[in-house]
C-alpha cells in the first residue's frame, strides 16, 4: 500500500461523509508529493543508467561499462538516495510526533475519567 494511500487511510473516519475527503487529501497532499517526487525521481536515475550504459563502446568489459554508467548518473542517483532519506525521516517524525499525540490524548482521556469519578462520588454524597 503506498504512502499516500496509508495516510488517506488512516485519516478518514469511518462513515465519513465523501466531501470530507478533500480535508483528508488537503492533509494527505505532502505525502502524495513526495511518494510522487520520489517515483519520478528513481524513474530519472533509472533511465540515466540505461541510456549510459547503452552509450559504452561495445569492446568494453562489462563490470567497466556498468561502473562508467553508475559514475555517469551519480547526481541522479544522489538526488534519490536523498530525497528518499528525507522520506523515511520525514515519516519517522511523523510516526514519533502522533505517538505522543495519542499518549497525550489518554492522558487527558484517563484523567478525565479520573475528575468524573470523583465528580460522581461527591454528588452520591451529597445526596444523602
């Protein structure tokens, strides 16, 4: 499943009405960028390296003519490995950040709990 899907996913609630889902794609748009950024960016390198590789002389070894394709592409290939790096960190913040989030929200939920039950105990002994 992809990244823009899990976060759509992950966003709606259930039974939600269909014109709530361009709130979900409004938050969901960073991620659809860059799984789509990312997508076009392996495509760049990729076909970089096909096309290097195809333009060797043909006497060359072959493990020289993937080198030489590998060293054409290198930007390619650095801008990927980056922005892909930037991805799995930018994700990892946000896994990290709404793990706090929901320990925050059960901590105000239990202590909630907490100030209700005492609220119900001083008004049963209040009635008597």
């Amino acid at each position: 499943m992809s990244t823009a899907a899990r976060c759509i996913r992950r966003r709606r609630p259930a039974g939600a009405h269909p014109s709530s889902l361009l709130l979900v794609a409004l938050a969901c748009g960073p991620a659809l960028a860059e799984e789509t950024d990312l997508a076009s960016l392996e495509t760049r390198w990729h076909t970089c390296v096909r096309q290097a590789f195809t333009g060797q002389p043909l006497g060359m070894e072959r493990r020289a003519a993937q080198r030489a394709a590998l060293a054409a592409c290198k930007p390619q290939e650095d801008a990927y490995v980056h922005a892909m790096l930037a991805a799995q960190e930018a994700e990892a913040r946000a896994r990290a950040t709404s793990g706090v989030v929901a320990r925050a929200r059960d901590w105000a939920l239990g202590a909630a709990g907490s100030a209700r039950a005492v609220v119900g105990g001083l008004m049963d002994r209040l009635r008597w």
